[in-house]
C-alpha cells in the first residue's frame, strides 16, 4: 500500500515535471535540453527510474517465484545491505567517473545478484517440501537461463570494453558477472541432482557426494576468480576494499567444502574396509530400521563393531560429522579392528584422546605417566640400569609418577594410539641404553621426539618403553635385594634390623611378599595392554622407604659401602626410628 | 523420492500423528514445508507450569537428523533453561563439539537416533526440573534458587496468560520485582 503511494507521488512528480517543461519550451529538444539541464527535475528522474526498477522487480518476482517465503525475504534483505554498503565501497575506488550511466549499471548489478540469491534458496527449498509442482520446474528453469544469459552478455561487453578502451570500471563488472556465472552454474547443477533425485523411485545415495563435489569445485573457481580480481585491481586501480567481504566468505566456504570431502572420503574409506556388510540373517535378527533415516533396511546396511545396524550411506553422511555410533556413541575409531593403519591422525584427533587416556589411568602409576613430561627430561631422570649407585636417585623418580597422575588427568591427553603391545619379561634381557643426559640426545633423536606424525609417535612411544623396562628393571632389583635381606638377617646390628623390619612391615611390601611382588611387573604388562582396572594393584607398589631399606641393607649385604654411603645409611635408619617412635 | 531429511522428517510426523505422546501436540506449520514446526507444550502435572499451553517452533535444518533442529517458544516464558527470547537450551538440541554452556557430556548431546519426539519429551521434563547450572536465563536460574515463591507466582502467570485468564501481566511482575 505504501509503495503504491509512493510510486504514485513519484508517477505524478514526473508527470509534472515533464508537463512543466513542456509548457515552458513547447518543442521536444528543448524540453529534454531543460530537463537535464535543471537539476531538481532530474532528481525527480531519477527517483522515477528507481521506482521503474522496483516495480520491474516486483513483476519479475512475482513471475519467477510467486510469494516469497519469510526465510528468503530475509536472507534477500540481509544480502542487499552488504551488498548496498560494498556498492558504495566501490563508488569511492572509481570516484572519477561517477556518472548516472555508472550508477545504472551498479544497480543492474544489485538487481541481478538479487535474483540469483533468491533462485539460490530456491533451489534449496527442493529439498524441503513435499509439493514440487511442474510450474516450479519451469520458474527455476526460465529463471537460470535468462540469468545466465545476461551474465554472459554482460562479460562478453566487459571484456570487448576492457580490450578496446582498456582498463575501467567495466573491470569490476567482468569480474562481478564472472562470480555471478558460477553462482548460476552451481544453482544449476544442484537443481538438476534435486530434479534427479526427486524423480527416481529409490533414495539416491550418492547425490550428497556429488553435491560436495560440486561445492568444492564450484568454490575453487570462485577463490581464484576473487584473486585474480584482487591482484588485478591493486595493480591498475589500488586495494579493492569491496571486495573483500565476500572474499574472504567464499575462501571459508571453500576451506570447508574442501575439509568436507575430505572428511567424507575418510567416511567411505573406513566404511569400505573397516565394516561388514550386515547378512539378511541379522538384519532379520535385529529391528529391521535404520535408527537414522526411520527406514527399514534393505540393502547395503553395516554393521558397526558394536553390533548396530544402519544404512551404508546413513552412516557415511554421519560419519562425516563424527566417528561414533549412533546409538551407543561406541568410539568406532579406536575399537579394536585390524586395520588400525587406515585411521588418520586428524580424526583421532578429536575423537580418541579421552577413552584412550583411560588406559593410562587404568593401568596406574606405572612408568607411562611420565608421558606429559618433555622426553628427554624422562630420559635424564632415570637411572641407568645397573644397581643404582645411590638411592636418592629412585627416591627422586617415584614420587613424580604420583603427581603426574594427578596433572595427567586434568591435561590434554596423548594423541596417539598403539595397538597392545606385548611386554617381554626384561630382567635377564640387557635393557637398551637411554639417553643418560640431554647433551647425549643427538640433534636427529631430539628432532623424532617432535611433531605430530606417525614416526614421531613412534619415536616417542619408543622412549616410553626403554623407560618402562628400565624401571621394570630397577624393581626387580629391589626385589632381588630385598630377598637377600631377608634370607640372611644381618647379625650385626640386630636393633637396627628390627627397626627397619618392622618398618617394612607397615609399608606396603613387606619382605615375605616377594613371590606376589616379583609377579607384580608382569600384571603391570598385561594391564597397561589390555586396559583392564587393575587400579587396585598398581605395579610398583615399593614405597620409597622401603627400597631405601632394601637397598641400605643390600649395600651393607655385599660389604662395598664407601664411607659416605655408611653414613647415610646410618641417618637415614636414625631417622626412620625417629619417625617410628614419634606416634607412640 | 525425496530428500531423506524431508522423508524422515514426515515419517517422524506420521508417527507424532499416530501415537502422540501425552501432553505434546507437534506438526509442521505449513505441509509445504516440512523444516518448520509448530509444537503445543503442556505443562507437566505437579509443578508451577501445571496447566499451561506453551507453543514453540521447531526448525530444521537441511542436514537433520545429522544436525540438531532449533527450537524457541513463542510465548513469554521464564524459565533458568530458556533464554529471554524463548530459545530453548539443552544439551538434546546440541551438536556434539558446540557446548555453549560448558558443562554437558557428549553423551547426553544430539545424536541422530534423538527426535522430536525425544526433544518435546526432555523440554517437558525441563520445565518441570529446571537445571539451575546452565543459567541460559540468569534471572531465573537465580530466583529458582532463592526465591521459589516468587518464582512460582510468574510460572503462574505465564500459564494463566497462555490460557487467555490473565492474572497480572507479565510485565508487571517483572517490574514490580525489579522495583523491590
């Protein structure tokens, strides 16, 4: 109603105006020469000429789309004010020549792209109604065509006005045409795979994927156009301001399409190899839908590792998103299958860190807690193998396990995943040498323990594992030493051996335990592989105390004490029957 | 044959049609258009929304059931879970990745195997137990908190409203509360 008004005033402005001019010059040159020579009447003018497009706007609307639906009214109406700001960004680059015949084409260029936002949702309603009518088929079909049409001719003149006259703002509307055209070619290859779709009995399964593909090329060219436009304009004219808004939406829309194909191919790959097609027989068995789409399952059903049963392409399209079972959200990428080697680093990323650390935490404070530390520093703090010359230096590596268990589970967790690892019994073989220091780390090892890929995992995990036979080692010799003591008491200080008895007593291994406790480095193996809770029975169980006892009392066993280990022996049980007493 | 969301999307409607579950009434506003739904809301027996209607619209988007549907009530509404403009906040109706309260597991989030169904069903519940953790609504989460009665009587008053009896307006409620 409102728009009628106006258009009428303008109607009537106009008609004044030229009724004015005529009446005052009587002959049509002259007129025409007042008019444009008076500047209020062309303002009047021109206001008319925009009413003209609005109302041949309205026309060409209500022909191609009938009734505009509220989402497409406003996606249209959030599109323009962009659109309307960059217009006007650009005027400031080609201020020079501003002229009336400049801001006809820049309208007509609004006017257009208009259009070919609203053929855009269109085309996408397809896939939302029910009700596809053959006067949609020939709406869309008239409406590509024309557009594509126009923009066609609209390059061909850009480009034969940039060869003859050179370089001009003509430029800007080759280009803006040029991104319109594949704007069109896009709509139309997503309508035909709709129409496709729409008039086959069958689902059609692979269209998703020929719609990434499409988005994926279709962005392609849109990225190199928007940069040879960028490149070209700061080299004749200066930085296209305008022109960056929508360049840098369209490079987003192409890094995702391109991570979605990717993530898609990934999705096909592990649905090829990872999973078995489900037999008629289980698929009898089970209820027979596909908890995604609602549908009963025919053909071309898998099965996850967790025993559910979905549509091939169902899954493919979920497991773009997420690699878990629908159902029972069964981290399907760190389930044990075989082919472990076809899981790619990027999706595990996401997905199996918290389970997997769980095996970490489930195994207890066994050496593999020392991962959040930098490797080489683990590599210093262990003791080389052998008996350890002092005992300060197990005294020092154990209590870090503990607070490591604690930090571990708050931070990030590994990122890496290897399949259970045999554990050999390592205590008569020769274990590998680690690194004593950091200045013994060659620049190539330190540079295996970095970064992300599979070989620095490997070279990481590697350390891991020396580590743990080394400490595997150093228990059992604490064993080795504790069974001596307790074969043969030592006669010489009979007070002292009471004491530090007794106090292996209330530690939690004593003496007489040690067929348990030699078995315990073993369980410690099976636990760390199979993931089982084995909390209740954590591998190294000694306490520092006691392998002080234990190794003060070997020392003094084997009579090799230096003076200076004598005398720490003798603070060290001083103090421990200090603490003893202290409670009573 | 068309899109498999629309075509799940209309067996969902089948089924909401053919064995409603009590108290929720949900169906596409338009049938030329699946990916809008209008829902009808009963308040749960037993707590301060007893009785009301509370409408709210469902949208879909292209890609469900791979992505969560949106949903926002289009009455006024004062609830810890639902923000002022009636958006309503639940971990069904969030994707696994987005947390916007920080605070939920991934397995209470939106999975395909969910439906609307479900997510009428949870809303029905969150109305009658408001999570006063993920205050999407802070002045709610804090008056259901501390101040219950007068959290009640607003309940009340929305419920009187959506019936058309209106008790005192809304608005007022809230003025006077921000006046004390």
């Amino acid at each position: 109603m409102r728009f009628l008004g106006i258009s009428f005033v303008s109607f009537l402005l106009t008609s004044i105006v030229v009724a004015n001019a005529y009446y005052q010059k009587k002959q049509f040159y002259p007129s025409v020469v007042y008019i444009t020579k008076s500047n209020p009447s062309m303002a009047v003018l021109y206001i008319q000429a925009f009413i003209g497009v609005w109302i041949l706007g309205k026309l060409m609307r209500k022909i191609f789309f009938g009734q505009l639906r509220t989402t497409e009214f406003e996606h249209l109406m959030e599109r323009s004010w962009y659109a309307i700001t960059e217009t006007c960004l650009a005027f400031t680059v080609f201020r020079d020549d501003f002229t009336p015949k400049f801001v006809a084409l820049f309208t007509l260029l609004l006017f257009l792209k208009s259009f070919h936002w609203l053929a855009e949702d269109r085309v996408d309603y397809m896939e939302r109604s029910p009700v596809i009518s053959w006067l949609f088929h020939v709406r869309i079909l008239s409406l590509l065509l024309l557009l594509g049409a126009l923009d066609l001719h609209f390059i061909l003149h850009a480009y034969q006005s940039t060869v003859t006259k050179g370089a001009s703002v003509q430029l800007v509307f080759g280009f803006e045409y040029a991104v319109l055209i594949t704007v069109v070619i896009n709509i139309g290859i997503k309508y035909a795979l709709h129409s496709v779709d729409l008039n086959s009995e069958t689902p059609w399964d692979n269209k998703a994927v020929f719609l990434l593909y499409t988005e994926l090329v279709m962005g392609l060219i849109k990225v190199i156009l928007y940069v040879a436009f960028v490149v070209i304009m700061v080299r004749i004219y200066t930085l296209p301001l305008f022109a960056f808004r929508p360049m840098y939406y369209t490079i987003r829309n192409f890094k995702k399409a391109f991570s979605d194909v990717i993530l898609s191919r990934r999705a096909i790959h592990n649905m090829n190899t990872l999973y078995p097609d489900a037999t008629p027989e289980e698929l009898q068995a089970a209820d027979n839908v596909c908890i995604i789409c609602r549908e009963e399952m025919v053909t071309a059903s898998k099965k996850l590792p967790c025993n559910h049963i979905f549509h091939t392409s169902c899954l493919r399209s979920w497991f773009q998103r997420q690699q878990t079972c629908p159902t029972c959200r069964l981290n399907i990428l760190r389930t044990p299958t075989p082919p472990t080697n076809n899981n790619i680093p990027g999706a595990q990323a996401n997905q199996v860190p918290n389970a997997f650390f769980n095996v970490f935490a489930a195994a207890g404070p066994n050496p593999f807690q020392f991962q959040n530390q930098p490797n080489a520093e683990v590599g210093a703090n262990v003791a080389p193998p052998g008996p350890p010359p002092t005992t300060s230096g197990s005294a020092a590596t154990a209590p870090p396990a503990g607070e490591n268990l604690g930090n571990g589970a708050g931070q990030a967790p590994p990122q890496f995943m290897f399949p259970p690892f045999p554990f050999p019994m390592p205590f008569m073989v020769p274990p590998p040498p680690p690194p004593a220091n950091l200045a013994a780390l060659s620049e190539e090892e330190l540079r295996q323990l970095e970064g992300n890929e599979r070989h620095n995992v490997e070279a990481r995990i590697q350390c891991l594992r020396n580590i743990q036979v080394l400490l595997d080692a150093a228990v059992q010799m604490m064993q080795q030493y504790s069974v001596a003591t307790a074969q043969q008491q030592p006669p010489q200080r009979p007070p002292e051996a009471n004491s530090t008895n007794s106090e292996a007593a209330n530690g939690s291994t004593p003496p007489t335990n040690h067929p348990t406790s030699s078995q315990q480095p073993g369980t410690s193996a099976s636990s760390s592989g199979d993931a089982g809770d084995s909390k209740k029975e954590p591998p190294i169980e000694i306490t520092s105390a006691t392998i002080v006892n234990g190794v003060s009392e070997s020392l003094d066993e084997n009579s090799t004490v230096t003076a200076e280990e004598e005398l720490r022996r003798r603070r060290l049980q001083r103090f421990l029957q200090n603490e003893q007493q202290q409670p009573n | 044959m068309a899109g498999s969301a629309l075509r799940r999307l209309m067996a969902e409607y089948k089924q909401l049609t053919l064995n409603p579950p009590e108290g929720i009434i949900a169906g596409p506003t338009n049938e030329e258009n699946f990916f809008e739904w209008e829902a009808l809301i009963t308040g749960p027996e037993g707590t301060c929304f007893e009785g009301g209607v509370f409408p709210a619209k469902l949208t879909f988007p292209p890609d469900y059931p791979l992505s969560p549907p949106k949903m926002q009530f289009t009455c006024d509404i004062f609830h810890p879970n639902i923000y002022s403009d009636g958006r309503v906040c639940i971990s069904i109706l969030h994707a696994p990745g987005d947390d916007p309260m920080g605070y939920e597991s991934s397995a209470e989030r939106w999975s395909p195997v969910q439906s609307v169904e479900k997510i009428l069903l949870s809303v029905v519940s969150m109305l009658a137990e408001p999570n006063d953790e993920s205050g999407a609504n802070v002045d709610a989460a804090k008056m259901w908190r501390e101040d219950r009665s007068e959290f009640n009587k607003i309940a009340e008053t929305l419920v009187r409203r959506t019936l058309g009896i209106p008790l005192r307006p809304y608005r007022a409620v809230m003025a006077n509360r921000d006046q004390s």
